[in-house]
C-alpha cells in the first residue's frame, strides 16, 4: 500500500488519469503542475560535524527538500575531521543519523599520504574521492601534486572508484595577479581559465594512463571544454558537471564588492557562460549540481567587500532547480532536459540505481513542479543556515510546490532521510 501522485491533465492538454490498484491515496496534480523525479545533488558541502556553525544537515537537508532535491552526496572537506579515512566517514554518519529530512551520502576525500586509506573508505561504503589540485580554503584538506594525483588515480582504477576533482592549477594561480580589494575583474583575473585548462588536461591524461574513472567538478572555464568533448571521444572515461551560478550570472553584471558572488572557480564573462550551454546542449557536461557551500556572512567579509579575504562559496542548494530552469526555458530547453542534467545524470554519475528517474523499481522521490509561476528570492524564505545569496531580489521560473522522498511528503516533521553507501543505494 502506497500513495500514488498522478496527473490529471498532460501539458499537452490531454486528458490522463493515472491510478494504482491499492494505493493508499491519490494525489491529483494542479494544472499548471508537471511530476519531475526528485533532483540528485551530487555537489553540497554540508560541514557538519566540526563546521555546523557554517551549515549542518537539518537545515541543508531541509532547504534541498523545499528545492525539489532529494538526494545529496555530501563533500569531504569543510567537515572536521574531513572525510579521508573511514573512522571520518562514520563520525559523518554519526552526525547525520535522525536529522536528514532526504537521502544522504557521501563522498570521501584524498590528501596527501592518504592513497592506503582509500580502501578502507570505499569499502565503507563512500562514492568516490575528491581531490584539489590548489589550495582548497581549509588547512586540513591540502592538495594533491602531480605524482599524488597519479597514485590516486592508480588506486581509484584499482578499486573501481571514481576521483572527483576540483580542477585548478596550483602553479597556473600562483603566477597569476593576486586579488586585490574590491574589483570583481582583480579576482577574475587571479583565477584565470588557464588554471582550469591546465588542471584538467592533467586530469585526462591521468585518467587515459591509469584506466581511472575521473569527474571534472564545477567546470567554469569554457576554454576547457573541447579538451573533455576530445577525451570523451578518444574513449577516456571522463564527466563533467558545472553549476547554476555559472549558467546564471556574468561577470560583467557582478558589482564590486559584492563578495556574496565570489566562489572558485569563478564567475566568468558572459560569452564564457553561453559556452557552458553550448556544451551541456551537446552533452558534453553531464549534470548540474549546486555546489552549495556555505560560510557564516562575516566570513563574505561584506563590510569591506575584499574579494582576496572572503570565503569562496555559494549556498543555493534549495534555488538550483528554479535558477537553473529560469535561464534554460528562454534558451528552448525542455523539462526533459532539467531531469536528465539535475536528476538522472548526477544519479547515474554517483552510480545510484534507484534515483533520478520516475520509473518502476526506482524510489518515489517525486517532485511537483510549476514551471510557468513565478517567486522573487527573499532570503528569509531560505532554509539555508546562512541566507546570504547572489539571487536576493530576482525573479525565478519555476517554483516547487510539493516533494516526495519514497512517497512521503518532505520536508516533514520525523526526518525521513536514510543514509547512502556506494552499492547499497537507491
Ligand atoms: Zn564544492
């Protein structure tokens, strides 16, 4: 016995009633309302335990609910301890436990010297290991160098796993103009799209040498793509993902100080993000996931709006699926589309069986969606722990109504989240 969302009337207009012998309720849609299967975020940093002053798995999990998502693998830095061994990965769990209002998992994380810890955190059950080429904005999470990366990669293809990256250059950002005050365009140009470039042909050749799989994370930098498109078609077993900020906003549109848009890689030029469309169009970059990554407002450092000392990072996680289909509707994307780039595609790239589609055997992780109504931000309507965000004042497309995780309306009053692990999912 179950509940049963159908409905009524197809955008088509054509008539449909869909019924479920035995379902304990029937939930007819609105009109105006399309069923999405509910979004996979394979991309937030949730910080809890050690950083849950910066955001914590109540109110991230609450805002993912209340944004359509309803599954997240979480990060393996910003939490202390970081995620890098398997005593790490169930003090995570630990924290986790009876407070996720969807489905949680987890990726674990390499650091230097830690390639013979990266057994005991698949087998526990993490999705795959993240890695920084650079600084990473946290002391306890370094990067990796060449021969680090290498014997990574060599493990990760050993174990079957996945290495994520954040790919940016550490010797490409050291040699570029360090950013200076208040000048969005002095914090673009120490982050050049050079540093991406680089990163990531180290990331395919590795991939191709060592039979790893690897994922680009928050691909930015639009120079980069036809290096992937190239690996992809030379059957190197390479993905990538970008982010809503960066299908959303332009540098040119970023006033300074405004330091509530700064993340890394950043924001670039406009003719930059119509690339990144370009791309996801010919499906070279597979999914779009938020990277929410949250931080206190005094660490954005507003007051003097210096982009070299603030935090890098953007909280979105409960406004990527409007962000993201506000700037794909007018472009001629279809909701199909939305499914496939925040649902399927970062299902598929977790290896999560059971979501991202509505279809028989998988979760009923169901979203009600109203594509033609409209909302305008209010940060006090975020669930975010911290409510600082570039979209404050905008009008979106799009606006979730209701969401389901295995058929029960979420978010709820008993969190009804279950934790994650690699092969027992979905
Ligand atoms: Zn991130």
């Amino acid at each position: 016995m179950g509940r049963w969302v159908g409905a009524r009337s197809s955008r088509s207009g054509r008539a449909r009633e869909d019924t479920a012998g035995g379902a304990a309720e029937t939930i007819v849609l609105g009109d105006d309302e399309v069923l999405l299967p509910g979004l996979v975020d394979t991309h937030v940093h949730v910080n809890e335990p050690g950083r849950t002053d910066w955001e914590g798995f109540a109110s991230a999990t609450r805002a993912a609910a209340a944004g359509g998502i309803t599954t997240i693998i979480d990060m393996p830095l910003n939490s202390i301890p970081p995620t890098t061994d398997a005593g790490a990965l169930r003090a995570k769990r630990e924290s986790a436990a009876g407070q996720i209002q969807v489905d949680v998992g987890f990726w674990g994380g390499a650091v230097p010297g830690s390639t013979g810890r990266l057994r005991e955190l698949h087998e526990e059950g993490a999705f795959g290991f993240k890695v920084f080429l650079a600084d990473s904005g946290v002391p306890e999470f370094p990067p990796l160098d060449p021969p680090g990366l290498e014997s990574v990669m060599a493990e990760a293809a050993a174990l079957g796993s996945l290495v994520i990256v954040h790919a940016e250059d550490a010797a490409v950002l050291g040699a570029a103009p360090r950013s200076a005050g208040r000048g969005y365009g002095s914090f673009l140009r120490s982050r050049p799209a050079a540093a991406e470039v680089t990163a990531i042909a180290r990331v395919i050749e590795l991939a191709r040498r060592t039979g790893a799989r690897a994922h680009v994370l928050h691909l930015s930098a639009a120079d980069a793509i036809g290096l992937v498109a190239a690996a992809r078609r030379d059957g190197a077993r390479v993905t990538a993902e970008t982010c809503p900020h960066y299908l959303a906003l332009a540098a040119e549109d970023i006033p300074d100080g405004a330091t509530q848009f700064k993340c890394c890689p950043p924001i670039r030029e406009r003719a930059n993000r119509e690339q990144l469309w370009q791309a996801l169009r010919d499906g070279i970059i597979d999914c779009v996931v938020s990277d929410h990554s949250p931080c206190p407002a005094a660490l954005k450092r507003l007051d003097a709006g210096d982009f070299g000392a603030a935090w890098g990072g953007i909280s979105s996680v409960q406004l990527a699926l409007p962000v993201v289909w506000t700037q794909a509707r007018p472009r001629g994307h279809s909701l199909q589309d939305i499914a496939r780039w925040m649902a399927a595609g970062p299902a598929d790239l977790a290896g999560l069986a059971g979501k991202g589609r509505i279809a028989p055997g998988c979760d009923a992780d169901l979203v009600a969606f109203a594509p033609e109504d409209s909302f305008t931000v209010a940060p006090e309507g975020l669930h975010h722990r911290h409510r600082l965000t570039p979209y404050a004042g905008q009008r979106l497309h799009g606006v979730v109504r209701r969401t389901w995780l295995r058929g029960a309306p979420v978010p709820g009053a008993r969190p009804a989240g279950r934790l994650l692990a690699r092969g027992a999912a979905g």
